[in-house]
C-alpha cells in the first residue's frame, strides 16, 4: 500500500480528480515515462500504464500527454498490476523545453514539482551562461529556483563562482556542496550534505533536478537516498563531462523526506516560451534598458542608450549582454516558428471536431 498524501496528493488534486472518481478511476501519480510506457504509483502500489487511445488521438503534441510527476486518472486493468491512462489533471507547475532538432514542439521534463534545482559542477562544467538558461526555464515553470553547485571540493575560488552565480540571478539561493564522499590530501573525508537538498523538501513536496550530464545529479540522489538506487558514472578528466547514465526521467520517493525527479543531462536546453521568465533572469538589463533613450532600444548602436553605459562603467559585463541579445533574437526566431506551428494544430483540432461531430450525426441518424 501507498500513501497518497506522501506522493503529494491533498485537497486541491482530490476536487480536481471529483468527476473522474464518479466515473470509476482511481488516482495515480506518473513515477517513470520511458517510449509512451509508464510506471505509476497508485494506492495500491506501482503499476505499468499506458496512455489511452482516445487521449492520444486528442493530444496535438507530446505536452498533452503524461510527463513525470502528473497526477492521472487511471482506469484499472481487472487481475493485472496494470492500467490505462484516461486523463490527465491540470499541472500546477511544468518544467519544458523545446524537443531536440528543428521541430517546434513542446516537451515536459517534469510536471507538478515544488522546487527545481539546478545542478552545475564547479569543475569545468562550470558555465554561466548555461545557467542563464536554466533559471529562464525554471522562472516560467512555476517552480522555485535553487543552484546547486557540486564538486566543491575539487574547485578552486569557490566563494568568488558562488558570488558571481548570486549577482546573476538574485533573490535565488545558491550552495555550493559536494555530491559524492571524497578524500582530501589531508587524508579528511568529505561527505556529501544532503541537508542542503531536504532543507527545501518534506513530506509530499517535490523537487526536479536538472543539469548536464556529469554533474553530479544521480550521486546527491544516492547520497540523500543512503543507498545506490540510481547509476552513476566517471566524467571525463578532459573536459568534465559525463555520460548520460539516467537515460529517462525518474520520480524518487525519499520516505518522509519528500520526493525528487532525476532527469537525463541536458547539454543543450533548447528554449520554450520564456518570454516572462527572461524579465526575471535578466532583471539587470530589463531595469538598465527602462532608462534609455529610446523605448525600443536595442543596445546597440542607439545613442544615449543606458546599458551601454553601464558596460563603458564596468558594471556590466560583455558576455552578459551578448546572452541577453542572444536570448532576444532567439525568442524572435521561437514565435515565428511557434505562430506556424500553432495554425498547424489548430486545423488538426478542427479537423478531429469535424470527424467526431461527422460521426455523431451519422449515430444518430441510425437511431
């Protein structure tokens, strides 16, 4: 048996999931996505599931079917630890990405999550403006930020790469922590603190971890676990990075602790409507910019432009701007592509109403 309440469920889901109960389907909480099959937690214990036929005819993309950590309503399959997916209800937060290549198409990482924490190395993951992204994101799910910076022990100018990290995205806690026990020169073993982590977690609360591969993501999940329930791997010495040794997304239920969703390193975080979260994360240029001169400045060659002066006065950086323009012109690109593809579904939903009112009429012509 499985408490609900542990997996997060309360009042609010349970009005939500009212008409589904009246209709025979039990609660269930997706644990593992992996090719369109599912894990689920229910009362009762983990079962398989699958998405029904009906919803998956409905979808018009991936992001209208189950992602990890949505609560579902299932319809039980009679004598078998299994079920089918009949609805999915309404997310309270969503971490998303574009899908990888030239599609344009959204992808749920994580659903209903509390807190998302983002996991860096301080080796040579180290990197900034990769970050940037991933508060972009972070600040658009409805989940609070927390930085994780892991490997500690093994960096140099730790509380300069902490500072730099607070100054660029404020009022976001930021710790620097290790991930895996280690011995120092001095022969000390240094062992990971998971109180940082469950600080920010408790009973029914549930947390995302996202990062590239390597960072240390499925190490703190062990150490705060106690025992290896996830596999973990080397980095390379070279360059830092690691191989993807989570190959699907995974929720973890840390018994009274709360719950965490371990997800594949993510090298490249492609964008996916981030036009609020880009106030926040670039909140610096967005105040400097209300100053210019012009009100659709775009710091460049414009004259009297405030942000430009605050970079001849060293209080801005170079590589600060040119990812704020970067994100600018990507956004661009992103609702050019995202207005063709939304044309594109809306015809599909047109013509899946057409087929199904064409089928109603012609029912009950028979009758």
């Amino acid at each position: 048996m499985i408490d609900l309440n542990e997996l997060g469920w309360d009042e609010r889901w349970a009005s939500a999931f009212a008409e589904h109960e009246r209709a025979g389907l039990i609660p269930a909480r997706v644990g593992i996505e992996f090719n369109h099959i599912y894990r689920v937690f229910t009362a009762d214990g983990e079962v398989q599931a699958q998405v029904s036929g009906r919803l998956r005819h409905q979808a018009v993309g991936r992001h209208e079917l189950a992602a990890v950590g949505d609560w579902v309503a299932l319809k039980p399959t009679a004598s078998e630890p299994a079920g089918t997916i009949e609805a999915i209800l309404p997310r309270r937060s969503k971490f998303s990405r574009k899908v990888a290549g030239e599609l344009t198409e959204e992808q749920v990482v994580a659903a209903n999550i509390d807190t998302v924490f983002l996991v860096m190395g301080l080796d040579r993951d180290f990197n900034p403006r990769r970050l940037e992204r991933y508060l972009l994101t972070s600040y658009e799910s409805g989940a609070r930020p927390i930085v994780l910076l892991t490997k500690a022990d093994l960096a140099d100018h730790v509380s300069a790469r902490v500072a730099e990290i607070e100054t660029m995205a404020p009022g976001v806690p930021v710790h620097a922590t290790v991930a895996i026990a280690r011995e120092t020169a001095a022969h000390d073993i240094i062992q990971p603190d998971v109180s940082i982590v469950e600080q920010y977690l408790g009973f029914g609360r549930t947390g995302a971890l996202l990062g590239s591969s390597g960072a240390g993501k499925s190490t703190m999940i062990n150490a705060l676990a106690g025992t290896p329930v996830l596999k973990t791997a080397a980095v390379r010495e070279s360059d830092s990075r690691g191989r993807h040794t989570t190959r699907h997304r995974q929720l973890i239920v840390l018994p009274g602790r709360g719950l965490l969703i371990d997800t594949p390193g993510m090298r490249e975080l492609q964008l996916w409507d981030v036009a609020e979260g880009a106030k926040d994360t670039f909140d610096d240029i967005e105040v400097l910019g209300a100053a210019c001169h012009f009100t659709d400045c775009r710091h460049e060659n414009e004259p009297r432009c405030a942000v430009k002066a605050a970079m001849a006065e060293g209080t801005l950086t170079v590589d600060r701007l040119a990812s704020y323009g970067k994100l600018q012109e990507e956004m661009r690109l992103f609702d050019a592509k995202r207005d063709v593809r939304a044309q594109i579904q809306d015809k599909r939903r047109s013509k899946t109403i057409g087929k199904s009112l064409k089928q109603l009429y012609k029912d009950r012509g028979r009758e």
